[in-house]
C-alpha cells in the first residue's frame, strides 16, 4: 500500500467497529462519504487486499502503441541518434506526426539504455544582469571552435551576435579559424539585416581590441591606445565596444554555444552537410527556426537600430597610409595599383594617400578623403588579412639632397652663421712642439 492508503485499514475497522461515524472517515481520509462507504464494502469482501488502488499494476490507457513505440526507437537509435529529448520530441512531431510528450521521450531513452546528452549540474549562485530594454541596444559577438560538422568535414569556428534585449540571433558565420575577415563579415550581415546598434559587447579578442603593451608618444599624450582596424570602422559607424572581463560577463552568448552544439550540430548531420560553403547556404534557415522557438519579446517595443551609411562597404575596410611612388603607383602587400593623372594631368608622386582594402578584395586609394583609383578582387576565395600595424603610418626619411630637405639644411646653416664662434681654448697637450720651450725639470722652474 503507499503512504496515503496505509490510514485506511485502521479508520475503516473503527468505522465497522461503531467507534466513528461515515463522516468522520471521510474527513480523516479527505474523501468524499460515499467513497468512504464504498471502502468499508470492499473491505468486508476482500478484506485489507481490497483497500488499495485498482489501477495498481493494470496497463495504463494511455500508454504508446507497441507499433509506434518500434517506430519511435527506430528513429531515435538511427535518424536522430545523439539528439536531446526536447529537440527529439519536436522532430517527431514537427517532420513525422508522431505526438509524444517530452517525459514519454525520456522513459523510451532511459528503457533503450542511453545516456542523458547534456549532464545536469547543480545550480551555481550568480547575480543576474537585467537585460537591455530595446532591440538594438545592446549586441554580444564571439567565436566558438567547434568540430561542428563531426567527422565528415574540416574543424571551423562559428562565429555569431545575439541581441541582448530579446536572446535574437541576428548572424551566424562559419570560418577556417577566428579571424578579421569572419568578423567583417558577420558585422557586415548584422549591419545590413538589422542595422547599426548602440554597443557591442565581447571578450578581449586582439581582433577587436588592442591587447599588447606598447604606447606610443602620441597615445601616452592622449591617455589611449589607437584602435584595431575593426576598431576604427566601430568608431567611424558610432558603436561602442565593451570589453567583458570573464566569460560568464556574456553569459547569453555562451549559453547559445552550448545549445547550438547541441541542436546545429544535429541538424547539420540530419541534413548530411560536410563543407563549409553549404553550411554557410543553411544557416539563414536555422536561424529563422531558433528564433521563432527561443526569442521573447523586447520590454521596449520601439528598437533602436540605426541605418547604416551608404559608404558602408567603404568603411568596413582595413586602411593604411602610403606614399606615392615616382611612377604614380602603390604597393599593398603583392598588389600594385597605377593611379590615373590628377586634375589638369597633375602627378600624384610624394603624395600622402589613404589604402583601404574593402571586404570583397577591392581596394580604393582615398586623397583628400576622396576616391582616386579603385581595382578589382584578385580571386573569387579573397580573404581579408591585416597586412601590418593600422596605427604606423608609414613615413620615409627624407634623402639628404632632396627638394623636401633643401629648405631644413639652409635653415641650420644660418643659424650656424648667426651664432657667434665659441672660445678656443689650447689644451697644453696640443701646444706645438718648440726647442726653446723650458724642460719640465728646469731647476729654475721647478
């Protein structure tokens, strides 16, 4: 008998036994007078046997279908193997038409001898950081390596943003390894998509933030390090940057890694996926999927997303400054771009210009702030890299004889001629020799 029939037997007897009325056993068992009397029937046929529950080892009604329980363990032990019990339970329901609770999921999992995919741990204390009230406001980014496609393709880092205000993914982006052009990339879907936000948020990754020691004279004047290349697109677009100090500082974008090695992971295998290029073609569909399933509702109702310039793709670009060669051409790395005659046929030779190598492998050189010359992407797969420091301008001495230092040298040569001729002073030690000279042991002068 369980805990809550274990009283019959006693109240029952009394009952029988005149010491209690109906309505007092009822109450004591907190049932109604007519089951009461119902009890004291059954004891007097089956005596203590007959006070427990019916239903105690029958079958239930309400169990699955040994046609559909063989159905559902096929499935689960080849199709979906390795899939946890909610995504489980919503592929069954969702492609096969088959409604099982997420619990009877779990049972036939245990039963077939599988393990939990996830292990529960316990809850650790934490304090809780509201979340932004309006879409837009606030933005996480970071990259996780992962052997996402298992062992039918290359290892790859994905790279993602998640709106802090509704748990939104707004991009996601595979790459060989996290890098400048993974980042461009996913800033520039983010971008385009949505708009621009007021901050992103993220960890200390030196693609993004400054992480060496060195301060140059200008940035010690100026009390900060100068920018990263992406650094410096966040600062021309208006969006701040705020550097977490540990990785639960952005829990939400962590927890997403979690559930998207779960979850993506399974349903790159469902749809037997093994390159990159096509995992990138199905991430916009999963994307829609997540968010319908796990996005809540903004407290703001009115997002705060900016619309990006139209000089945008000109802007997300890594910039360097160089010098015109004498036949008006600039090298970038192997590339070398002839620029065309300035107005009235002006060369364009010692000039100071601005390189900037956008994210589809152009580059345009900038004088004055406007575009002079443009070529083309070298090759379909480009790959945009840092090709040095975006804070060290590259300034070349000077040769001595040239047109640029003739007005320095005739500058110091009068001042030279200005200033009066310093005293000469005659060291004994380079007093000329002379025979008539008295000898150091003269007795007369000692």
């Amino acid at each position: 008998m369980s805990r809550k029939e274990l009283p019959r037997p006693g109240l029952v007897r009394a009952a029988l036994a005149g010491q209690i009325t109906n309505r007092q056993g009822a109450a004591a068992l907190h049932v109604t007078i007519r089951q009461f009397q119902r009890l004291k029937a059954r004891y007097r046929e089956a005596g203590v046997t007959g006070l427990r529950h019916r239903g105690r080892g029958q079958p239930s009604p309400r169990r699955v279908a040994p046609e559909l329980r063989a159905h559902v363990v096929a499935l689960v032990t080849e199709r979906y193997a390795g899939f946890n019990d909610t995504h489980l339970t919503e592929k069954l329901r969702e492609l096969h038409h088959l409604i099982l609770s997420r619990e009877s999921v779990r049972r036939l999992r245990r039963t077939l001898g599988q393990p939990a995919v996830h292990r529960r741990r316990p809850a650790l204390h934490r304090q809780r950081r509201p979340r932004e009230a309006a879409l837009g406001t606030l933005v996480q980014l970071d990259g996780s390596p992962f052997a996402w496609l298992e062992e039918r393709g290359p290892a790859m880092t994905l790279l993602g943003a998640i709106d802090d205000a509704t748990s939104q993914v707004l991009a996601l982006h595979f790459r060989p390894t996290e890098d400048l052009h993974g980042y461009a990339t996913l800033l520039h879907h983010v971008f385009t998509d949505h708009g621009l936000p007021l901050a992103l948020y993220g960890d200390g990754v030196n693609i993004l933030v400054r992480t060496d020691r060195h301060w140059r004279l200008e940035e010690e004047l100026a009390g900060a390090q100068a920018p990263t290349h992406l650094g410096r697109v966040l600062q021309d677009l208006g969006i701040a940057y705020v550097q977490a100090r540990c990785p639960q500082g952005k829990g939400r974008i962590e927890r997403l890694w979690g559930t998207l090695q779960d979850r993506l992971v399974s349903e790159l295998r469902v749809q037997r996926i093994h390159s990159r290029e096509v995992a990138n073609a199905f991430l916009p569909d999963f994307v829609q999927d997540f968010n319908r399933r796990f996005a809540r509702p903004p407290m703001d109702p009115h997002p705060v997303w900016r619309r990006p310039p139209p000089a945008l793709p000109l802007i997300l670009s890594c910039r360097y400054r160089r010098v015109v060669a004498r036949d008006n051409t600039i090298r970038l790395g192997p590339r070398c771009i002839q620029l065309p005659p300035g107005p009235h046929r002006r060369s364009w030779a010692r000039a100071r210009v601005e390189v900037r190598e956008l994210l589809d492998g152009r580059v345009v050189v900038l004088a004055d702030g406007r575009p002079i010359a443009t070529q083309p992407a070298p090759s379909v797969d480009f790959t945009l890299r840092p090709r040095r420091d975006p804070n060290h301008d590259r300034h070349r001495p000077a040769p001595a004889g040239s047109r640029s230092s003739r007005p320095l040298t005739a500058a110091l040569s009068a001042l030279a001629d200005a200033l009066p001729p310093p005293p000469r002073r005659r060291h004994p030690w380079r007093r000329p020799f002379s025979r008539n000279a008295p000898s150091l042991t003269d007795p007369r002068t000692g």
